[in-house]
C-alpha cells in the first residue's frame, strides 16, 4: 500500500473513452470487466507507453483498481494482444496499446531527459537474420534522443 496523497490533476489530452475500450474487448469475446475497460482507455488515450503508476494516476476518479489486480489487467491485455509493453532504460515495464500487434513489430523511442516512451508504428522493426540454430524471442529497436517537450 502506498500513501494516497491528493490526486494529481490528470495529465493534459487523456480524453478517455470508454466505449472504444469495451468494443475491442467484446471484438475479442473478452469479458469487460470495470478494471479492463478502464485500464485499456488508459492506455488507449495515452500518447505514450505508460508505466503502471502511470496508469494508475489516469484511472477515472473514483475507479481506483488496486496495484495486484492492476498488473495482472496489464498482463492479460499483453497477452491477449490489445497492448504491448516495453522496457525502459530504469527496468520499469510501460504499456501502450497503440499498434494492436505483437511487442517487437515497431520500434520506440525513449527520452533521455524525461524517460517518456513512445511508439513510433510508422517504422517497422527490420528483419534481423540470426545465425543457424539461434531463435528469438524477442526483438527490442529502440531509438534515444530528446523529445519534442524536452529539447524545446
Ligand atoms: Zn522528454
Ligand atoms: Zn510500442
């Protein structure tokens, strides 16, 4: 448990829309839970891949979801595909559901000066050949620099 100080004010263009969320879950035949739809509007409103105290501050007021049933939404949203997640350079797992594919399919772009994630699906992760009898099981690109917030 952790303290709970005043609520911070919601960061700035998270406009959240629950019925998208609730679409893609039935698209999959998933049940939608309150913590599922919440949790994947998040994500979905979000620019950039977040981590789960990220997600946590944007969840609507009042749809608090504790820390255990917050990481096990974003596990099972990884695994059913809805998002994917990636690690920064601090070894804390940031979540984005932009793309809808497989974690890998697209490179990411990482801040050096404020650690923001963000997905960069225009480009796609170039096809790396491994040596015989090598097996991936994943593939990671990402690219470091400033962004357009910080390097202003
Ligand atoms: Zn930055
Ligand atoms: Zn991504």
């Amino acid at each position: 448990m952790h303290l709970q100080g005043p609520s911070p004010p919601r960061p700035r263009g998270a406009r959240l829309d629950p019925a998208a969320a609730q679409a893609l879950l039935a698209r999959r035949g998933a049940r939608a839970t309150r913590a599922r739809v919440d949790v994947l509007a998040v994500l979905l409103a979000a620019p950039e891949a977040l981590s789960h105290h990220d997600v946590e501050r944007r969840l609507p007021r009042g749809h608090d979801i504790d820390r255990v049933t917050l990481y096990r939404v974003l596990e099972w949203l990884t695994a059913q595909g809805l998002a994917h997640k990636v690690a920064a350079d601090d070894r804390v797992w940031r979540f984005s559901a932009t793309g809808g594919g497989a974690s890998g399919a697209h490179a990411h772009f990482q801040c050096s000066d404020c650690g923001r994630i963000v997905c960069l699906e225009q480009s796609t992760v170039p096809a790396i050949a491994l040596p015989a009898g090598f097996r991936r099981s994943e593939v990671e690109v990402t690219v470091k620099g400033t962004c357009d917030a910080c390097h202003g």
